[in-house]
C-alpha cells in the first residue's frame, strides 16, 4: 500500500516539473505597409488594382493615384500581389515591422494576350467632305479604349491622290489639333491611336475643302523682321502675308486681269522680276537680266494691258520680256547719262509712259512711248526738286506723279514737301492733289483705284527716317482717308 501511495505521489511532481518547463506567452506586434503600382517604364499611375497578400490581410484596391495602405498588419513577411485586367499580375515582397512602415513599389505590364485594340478614331471634326472651312481651325475627333489605356494619336495629312503624306502631329494625348492651311485646297487627313499594346488602329481618311483665297483688291509692301515682304488686304485692313522667305520682296503689281501678282526680288544676286498666284502660290522667275536702276526701292515695272507681258528697265534701257521669260526684246533707251526709273502701259492707244532721271537724284524727265517703242514726246520738264511716278489714268489723257514744291535738293535726294499731281497730256493741265497735306510731311508714289475715281498713295514725314502710311483720297484732293500702317508701294485692282 505504501508501495503504490509513493508512485502516485512521483506522478504528480513529474506534472508539476513538466508544467513549469512551458513556453511564456509572447504578444502579437503591428506595422503598416504603404504601396504605388505603376506602368511599367512609363511611371503612369493604375488605379482599380487588386491588392492581396500571402500571409493574408485584407484585398483592396489601388486609388486614382495608383496607391494602396495597409495598417495595422501584423509584422511579418508579405508577399504582395497586384492585380488587373488587362495586365500581366505583378507580385513584390515586402518586410513589415514592428512600429514600422513598410514602403513598395510595384510595376505592371499590359497583357497584349487579354489587351483589347482602341475603338478606330470616328467623329471628325470637320465633317468628311465639308466645304469652305476657315483655315486657322481645329482637327477633332474621338476614340476610346474598352481597357481604359492611356491612348496616343499620330494625325496625318495627305496631297489630292493620296500618294504624298506629311505627319502633322505625333503621340499627341489631345483628340484636337489646332492647323493652319492653305486658301481653296482640299485636304485628305486620317488619325492613327495607340494604346501601347495592340497595334495601331486606323481611322477613315477623312476630306475636307477649305474657303476660296479672299477678293482683296489691295497690295502693298512692308517691312517684317528687317526684310520687305508683300501682302494682299481689303479695305477694313484684314491683311494676308503673300510672300515668306530669308530675301526682300518688294513692288507689288497685279495684273488687270487680276490673276497675277508680279513683284521684285533679291533671292539672287541682283534683283529679279517674280511673278505669282494671287494667294501667294506659284511663285516664278521671270528675268534674268536684272531690274535696276539709281534706287532699287524706288523702281517701278509694268504689265502690259492683256497680262503677258511685262516692261522694266535696267539702267539705260527699257526691256519687254513675256512671262515665261520668253521675248525678251529692248524697247526703249534713255537719253545720255540717264537712266529708266518708272513706267506705265496703258492699252488706251498703247501708249507707254516712263520717267527718267540723271546721276543728280533730281533731275527727271517723262516721255511717252508708243507701244513699238517709238518716241512721241516729253510730258514733264525737268524742275528743281524731286519727283516720281508716273502713272496713267485709266483713259490714257493723263497721269498721276509727285514732285517736291519746296524745290529743295541736296545730294542725298530728301524732299521736304512732295505732293501728288494730276497732269492732263492734251493740254497740259496740272492740278495739285495734296491741298490737305500735313506740314511736314511727303505724298507719295500715288496710284489710282480700279474705277479711277479715287487715289492711293503713301504719306510720310519728311525726315527721311519715319513710317510709311497708306493712305486714300478722291481726285479732287479731299476725303483724305488712311489706309494702312506701316505700308508702302500700294497697288489696287
């Protein structure tokens, strides 16, 4: 019996011995764990990505800036996985301690396997086979893309037949495009969208035709940038730059016809007579003989009356050229010592009209030509100060021109007070324009509007140095009325 009572008692104390050899009880500790997902090479952030972890957590979701938090997660070890349709599931490790915030990082591809292409560009703006578009506007369309890809555009303009193509933007974001295009041309145009997964997808190609070039019945010179260039304007001012290049382009003529715009140019060595379309286009060379003289500002050319032709000087001689350069023929020279500076045509009895002038800057003279080139007379003697012109009305009886009437010379070739004239050739009328001129001040290089019942001309301060202004008045001199800013050489058809 005691036997038995000591091994009861032996069990007991090994349970109490093995009691005591447990492990203590260690508490549970906390971190958090912040993360972005990207693009991958891209860095565009994803939203609506499916956050899960191993050990699991809880399952959330990537916000607009393509972040997620978790807090409060027990430290441990994670294995972050990241998830998309669309894309290619991304997984991370990440470490969290205790107290600690853990920080990741995690980049997706797109899944070309589960990708879906961009709906094809649609909804253009103009609409296909418009007409008389502007030509400052704005392409528009519109796309989409099932997967809610970032999308990109490329736009494309192509010529008439389609064979010649010009890229006008690229990898734009926008599904507008802001262009400037040319007057009465067609224009074929097409949109190309990327998703950076699929490949490109194709609009239509889309036609649109854009506003005739404007009936402006204005020309005129002025300087841009330290060059002339030339530009067309209607009354209200509205102007349109022709001519765009590294030369001067100066004397702006058109043709009676209206078709023609033939001009004076440096773009060689010496200055050259062009000729080009009315909206700028087309641009030609005519001579190849120079137009020259003791000024090359102040030189003035002609058409002939049924726009074939032309009538320039260089130097001494008077030539006649057709405008593909052909028929180049000498139709008058210049007294000794002096040289062709201005000249006119007019088809009432062919008459030709042209002034001349010596080594002094102000000694001038005007004849008439008959259109085969004989002499019939001189219509203005030379007289102290300077003058220009001339230019015939539209009945061939008379003539515009200017002169200095404060007859002041000096070596330079200043005037002090020029005015614009009217001279009648069959009686020898002369009858002065400029009464309301302000003091001061030069008229100059008048021409006469399509119905001859007004004149055009520029107006400028006598110091030499001044703008020049266009400005306009009726044949008896009053109604002055200005024109044109900083502008000169007027033409008006």
């Amino acid at each position: 019996m005691k036997k038995q009572f000591r091994y009861i008692v032996f069990l007991l104390g090994l349970l109490v011995i093995t009691s005591c050899q447990e492990k203590t009880f260690e508490p549970e500790v906390f971190g958090s764990l912040f993360g972005e997902v990207l693009l991958n090479n891209e860095n565009t952030p994803l939203e609506n990505v499916k956050i899960s972890t191993n050990p699991p957590t809880s399952s959330i979701f990537t916000d607009e800036a393509g972040r997620f938090a978790l807090e409060n997660i027990a430290a441990n070890a994670y294995t972050i996985r990241a998830e998309k349709d669309g894309f290619i599931t991304s997984i991370e490790s990440v470490t969290v301690y205790e107290n600690q915030i853990a920080n990741v990082i995690i980049k997706m591809l797109p899944d070309s396997m589960d990708s879906q292409a961009p709906v094809p560009p649609s909804n253009p703006s103009p609409t296909n086979g418009s007409v008389d578009q502007p030509i400052d506007l704005t392409l528009s369309w519109s796309s989409f893309d099932i997967d809610g890809d970032e999308l990109l555009f490329d736009v494309t303009l192509f010529n008439s037949d389609q064979t010649e193509s010009m890229t006008l933007a690229s990898a734009v974001a926008d599904s507008t495009l802001e262009v400037v295009l040319d007057y009465n041309t067609t224009y074929f145009w097409q949109v190309t969208v990327r998703d950076g997964s699929n490949d490109p997808v194709f609009s239509e190609v889309w036609s649109f035709t854009t506003i005739p070039f404007p009936d402006h019945r204005f020309l005129f010179a002025r300087e841009v940038s330290g060059k002339y260039e030339i530009f067309s304007s209607d009354e209200d001012g509205n102007a349109i730059q022709l001519t765009d290049n590294v030369n001067n382009n100066w004397r702006p003529i058109m043709n009676r016809q209206r078709t023609k715009i033939a001009f004076i140019s440096d773009a060689g060595i010496e200055p050259q007579i062009y000729v080009m379309d009315r909206d700028g286009s087309n641009i030609q060379q005519v001579t190849t003989v120079p137009i020259s003289g003791t000024n090359n500002l102040e030189l003035d050319f002609a058409w002939s009356p049924d726009g074939t032709q032309l009538l320039y000087m260089n130097n001494a001689n008077l030539y006649r050229i057709n405008l593909d350069g052909s028929g180049f023929n000498l139709f008058a020279e210049a007294p000794p010592g002096f040289f062709f500076t201005e000249c006119d045509w007019t088809d009432q009895d062919d008459l030709i009209i042209a002034r001349t002038a010596g080594s002094d800057p102000y000694d001038s003279f005007i004849f008439t030509f008959s259109v085969s080139g004989n002499y019939l007379g001189q219509v203005y003697t030379n007289i102290p100060g300077g003058t220009g012109g001339p230019v015939f009305a539209i009945s061939g009886t008379s003539f515009l021109f200017t002169h200095d009437v404060s007859g002041y010379q000096a070596t330079d070739g200043r005037q002090l007070d020029a005015s614009v004239f009217i001279k009648n050739i069959n009686n020898q009328v002369t009858s002065d324009l400029s009464d309301d001129k302000p003091d001061g001040t030069n008229d100059l290089d008048p021409r006469y509007s399509p119905d001859g019942s007004k004149v055009i001309f520029v107006n400028t301060n006598n110091d030499g140095i001044s703008q020049k202004n266009i400005w306009m008045m009726n044949l008896d001199g009053s109604g002055r009325i200005l024109l044109f800013e900083n502008a000169e050489m007027p033409d008006w058809r």
